[in-house]
C-alpha cells in the first residue's frame, strides 16, 4: 500500500507519493490549487497534470495507492471542499479513500505527527486551528485579510506603514523602518509607497513583505518595531488562549505547532509567547513540511495512527 499527500495553496501545489514504511517515492509541484484565487477548471488542471505524471512514471506504485489526502488553502467552505473531493476520486476511482480538507490540518499534523492540537499560522495570512481530543475541529480568525489581526504577515506589514507615515508626518518618533521600507521598494521617500502597495493585484503579498524588515529592526533594537512585534505575537496569544480556554482547558499538556514565516525567528520570539501562554503549552517548530502532514492524515485515515517508524523515516527524508 502506497498514499498520496497533497499540499496546494495560492502559489503552488506539491504532490508526494509514499510507501507504506514512510519512504520518499517521488515528488512533484503544479500551480496553485485555493479556489479563492483560481478558478476549479484550473485546479482541476492542477490536480489531474499532477496524478497523471504519477501514473505515467510510477504506474506500479500508484497501484497500490490506498489513501489520498490533500489539505487545500481555501476550501473552508463545504461547497468547494465537495467539488474538489470529487475530482481527486475521479482521477482515482472509488476503491481509494480521498480526502480533501483545509491546510490547517496537514500543518497541525506536520508538528504533532497526527495528535490532537493547536496550530496556529502566521504567513500572509492568520488562523488558529486545532482538533481537540475527542476530535472535535475547531478555529479562531483566518476570515480574511479585511479582518485580519496583527499577527500575521500583513497585519505586521501594515502596521509599519502606518507607523512609517506617521514618522513622516512628526506625530512619532523616527524609525529605522522607514529606511528599511524605502529600500525595499527602490524608492526614496515614503509617499512614493502609495502606488507601490495600491498598483496591482499583489499589494497584500507586498505588505506582508515588510514583515522581514519588522523582525530585521527589531533584532537591531528598534523600539518601533519591537513595539510592533509584541502587538503582533500578543495577539497570537491572544488567539492561542482563547482557544485552550474553550476547547483545551483541562488538557495536561497542549500540543501548539507554529506554522509559517512569522516563527522564522522562533528562538528569539518563544520568551514572547510563554509569557502570556499556560505552562502546560509544548511548543513544535514542525521539522515536516505541510505536505508531509497531508501524508500522515492520509495515513491516519487508513491505518488508524502512524507508527513512530513511520514517522521517523519520514523524518529523515526531509531532513
């Protein structure tokens, strides 16, 4: 028995096959597959380019394929988590159990190898997601950069704009942000930033850049951008605790994975979170990729919980 994970977002989307011990068979990208941004005749380009190169070069292990799960950005909805599963099943036929769910899941469980938990993920974007004991799926934010808090990407981003324009106009102290942003944007003064960020269908991805310059000041010790980050990572607390208070509370320990490019800087970053965070947290910086977690879901799925040699061999594939 051979199980497919999927990972597929708004950039890109990766496909790996893997044998029943955990190995590495082959693996393979396509375009993006969140059907917020794409249309599902091109996700359904995506994922049948994908699997048929799979058939095509790896025909006897994709035979023996007996579980697929893919964990798409964008799918929170029924509808298009419904549409998309029926594509997957039809490249594979009813014999397969296929899966489809949202992102959040395949991160969880790149860090928690399939235990229940707290992920959350702090990219562009935001969300807490967890999956209590009793398997209940739960989640805090992730509704869209329109109400999106500080601690994701943009939310940093944004907020040094903001603190930027209002150095520019003698309402705050200085920043050494302002030369970072500047540079950033080949551009010499702060008001030349409004076309930048406003011209074009990436200004959030734009803004969200600026996330890298916050953390590079406030490693130099810019006091702007520390008070951005800890703004940034109180709310994640914020988010984190709500969610141990509603689902976790009587946990002796609480699994919380953290995802994406806002924990880049993790060890400088932890002291922030267990200062507002219970003791019986555990923190995980996943050593797995997302799309690794898509196959432990899968396998989870199929054959009840992964053994830790499975988890292991996965392990030291990625490393």
């Amino acid at each position: 028995m051979c199980f497919i994970g999927i990972d597929g977002g708004g950039t890109k989307t990766t496909l790996v096959l893997i044998d029943p011990k955990g190995n590495f068979l082959t693996k393979y990208d396509g375009g993006p597959t969140n059907p917020l941004s794409t249309s599902i005749k091109e996700v359904e380009k995506t994922f049948v380019s994908l699997i048929e190169t799979v058939r095509n070069e790896h025909p006897k292990s994709f035979k023996q394929v007996i579980g697929v799960f893919a964990g798409i950005a964008g799918t929170e909805s029924h509808h298009s988590r419904k549409q998309l599963t029926a594509i997957l099943q039809s490249q594979f036929g009813s014999a397969v159990d296929v899966l489809l769910y949202t992102d959040a899941l395949t991160a969880l469980y790149s860090g928690t190898n399939g235990d229940p938990g707290i992920v959350n993920i702090a990219g562009t974007g935001s969300i807490t997601f967890g999956i209590t004991n009793e398997g209940k799926e739960v989640r805090v934010g992730g509704w869209g950069y329109l109400t999106e808090h500080h601690g994701s990407g943009y939310g940093i981003g944004r907020l040094a704009i903001q603190k930027m324009f209002e150095a520019h106009d003698g309402l705050r102290m200085e920043t050494t942000l302002t030369k970072r942003i500047l540079e950033r944007f080949s551009i010499n003064t702060p008001p030349q930033l409004i076309s930048c960020i406003y011209d074009g269908k990436d200004s959030r991805a734009r803004i969200a850049s600026i996330c890298e310059d916050v953390f590079e000041e406030w490693l130099t010790g810019d006091q702007v951008a520390e008070s951005i980050i800890k703004l940034a990572f109180n709310d994640i607390c914020r988010c984190i605790n709500g969610m141990i208070t509603q689902y976790f509370r009587n946990d002796d320990e609480v699994k919380v994975v953290l995802a994406g490019s806002v924990f880049k800087h993790f060890d400088r970053i932890q002291p922030l979170l267990e200062a507002h965070l219970p003791s019986n947290v555990a923190f995980i910086y996943p050593k797995l990729p997302p799309v690794a977690g898509a196959v432990i879901a899968g396998y989870r799925r199929t054959v009840v919980h992964p053994s830790n040699t499975f988890i292991e061999t996965l392990q030291r594939t990625y490393q």
